[in-house]
C-alpha cells in the first residue's frame, strides 16, 4: 500500500499549538520572538558565490536556481494571491535548506526571521508546487535517445531500458498497529519508506514510484506502479541485481531480464563469472544516483509522521534537482559523441 494511502492510519493528532514562556512573572509569546521575515541570517540576495549556494541549498548553479523560482512563483500566483511574509525566492531557498540539511523548523525559523510554524507552513505548502515544476524533469526518454546516450558500461548490454532498484527511508515508528504492520521491513529491522528507482544507462532517473511501506516487496511495487508497461516488449531488457525478484512480470510484459548469475555451483564458471563482472559494472550506477539523491539530509534521517503527507513531492523535488545537475558521467564515458549523432 502506498504511504499517502497510510497517512489517515497513522493518528497524527492536533497541528501543535502555540506556546508561550513563562519566567520570573514575565510571559512571553512565542511568536513575537521572531518578526516576520525580518533580519534573515539566510536570504538567496545574501549568497554570493556557486560555491555558497550549493552548500547551504545542495542547488548546483544560480542558473537552475532561479529558473525554479521562476515557475515557482508563476504556479503560485495561479493558485493563490496570498503571499508569505519572506518573499518567493527566499521561500525556496527555505525549501532547499530543509531538504539539504534537515534541521529542525525551530532552527529554520531562526535562519529566515520567522516563526518555527510559519517556517513549516511555508515548506509544506512550497514543497507542493515545486514538485508540480521539477516532476517534469523525471520522465522515461525515448528508445532512440536512451541508443544515442548510451555510455561504456552498457555496451555488452545495449538493449537495456533501464536499471531497477529500490531504496528504503527510515520513519517515525506509527502510533496503530495495521501501519506499523505495513511500514516494518524485515530487511533494514525498523519501519520505512520503500521507493522504486530506475535509471537509464545514461545515468538519467528515470522514474521514481510513489513511497510504499517497507513491507512492500520490490515485484509487488514495481507489479503495483506499472512501471514495466513504460518498455517496448520484444525489443526492451530491464537490469537489476540478483535479489530482485521480477522474470515472471517481465515475462508477462516480453522483456528480457538482465541480472548476475545465481551460483548453482561451488564456483561460477568463466563465462557466468565475466557475465556477472560486466552486469556489476553497469548496474552500478544506479546506486551511485540513489546516492546522490541521499545527498540531501532528510532522505538520511527519519522521517516524521507529520512530514509523510509529503514524502512524494519531497522525493520529487530531490529527484529532479539531481537529474539538472551535474551528469553522472563524463562525456569521455558515452559511447557516441555529439560529433557523431549528428
């Protein structure tokens, strides 16, 4: 089942109240601690240099920035006229920071000159519409492009669609018995988010699936997302490590399965051993994005019940940003130059 299908099991209680503070007799409201947008530690007019940037937003150029802001605020004045109190670019900056570094919105709050609910109200309705822009940025290329980007690794492998895999998320353990049921995996031993990624063999993502609980297994996801009916039958292969457990849905679908051998033997034979060497090779760099994608913190940390209404767009967002930023692989790692399709 997916998460968002889950959120209503997990009984997040009330949104937390304001609080105040009080010492020696003098009541303080906490809101009146943090004006409005004002005396911003952190603002994007305050970031100078690239290097800056990437390291407080995990963002790789001014370009791509403001390119997101752009339709960023073009998305929201067609959803709504009401603004926030730190103005749109800023606002995704607070976004990136979040997702960058995962601190806490009590800190965020502190780095933007807002009030911590204020810091998270903007994120969760930011998050949102930037994954309504940068979902575009994921998208299954044609046959004819995946041939013409086809890199080294995949040159024994020419008929690969893409590279399979599935990546887990720590969460918040639920608070009823039935999702704790669904988000307990037996392989991490705690409670997560599972995702299906693919990747094409020139190191593009592909495809992302919605998150599921870590109950799910990798055939009932990728069987559950239809991701296999984005292949040409008779014509695609599907790559995938030797634990995946998918010949019969690909069967199904007429796909050739790549996969290492299974040792049936007390040692693999030659042939079976430069087999699995060369599949290891290219199959590898679909763990090398999941990584990137791990760049950013709050993949790495556990994840809380409030934030799994998002998790979707979250993942979305990263998703995208990584496909725009710098390739994975050099140019002097693809088969074909430019000089050569033209």
């Amino acid at each position: 089942m997916q998460l968002a299908g889950l959120v209503f099991l997990f009984s997040l209680g009330p949104p937390e109240s304001q609080t105040s503070v009080k010492d020696a007799a003098l009541q303080v409201n906490t809101l009146d601690l943090f004006p409005t947008g004002k005396n911003q530690t952190i603002s994007i007019s305050k970031i100078r240099n690239q290097r800056d940037l990437t390291i407080i937003s995990g963002i790789s150029c001014f370009e791509l920035f403001y390119n997101i802001t752009e339709l960023y605020t073009d998305m929201r004045l067609a959803k709504t006229k009401r603004s926030f109190c730190i103005n749109n670019d800023d606002a995704v900056l607070l976004c990136f920071v979040k997702l960058y570094h995962n601190i806490s919105f009590c800190l965020l709050g502190v780095l933007f000159g807002v009030h911590r609910t204020t810091a998270s109200k903007i994120f969760k309705e930011s998050i949102v519409v930037l994954s309504g822009i940068l979902k575009h940025a994921v998208f299954s290329p044609t046959k004819d492009a995946i041939t013409a980007n086809m890199t080294v690794y995949f040159k024994d492998h020419a008929e690969t669609r893409v590279v399979l895999d599935c990546t887990e998320i720590n969460i918040e353990k639920a608070k009823d018995l039935k999702s704790r049921l669904l988000t307990y995996s037996h392989y991490k031993k705690t409670y997560t988010a599972k995702v299906l990624v693919g990747e094409t063999p020139g190191g593009l993502i592909s495809y992302v699936s919605p998150a599921y609980g870590g109950k799910a297994s990798d055939s009932y996801i990728v069987k559950h997302t239809g991701m296999l009916d984005l292949c040409e039958p008779h014509k695609d292969a599907v790559m995938v490590d030797k634990g995946f457990l998918i010949q019969e849905l690909c069967d199904e679908k007429h796909l050739k399965l790549i996969r290492p051998p299974f040792l049936k033997e007390p040692q693999l034979s030659t042939a079976d051993a430069v087999a699995n060497q060369s599949i290891a090779r290219a199959r590898v760099h679909v763990e090398r994005a999941i990584q990137r994608m791990k760049a950013f913190k709050i993949l790495q940390s556990r994840f809380d019940l409030d934030m799994l209404p998002y998790i979707d767009s979250i993942i979305t967002v990263i998703v995208g940003v990584t496909n725009l930023s710098k390739p994975l692989f050099s140019d002097k790692r693809f088969l074909f130059s430019n000089s050569d399709a033209e």
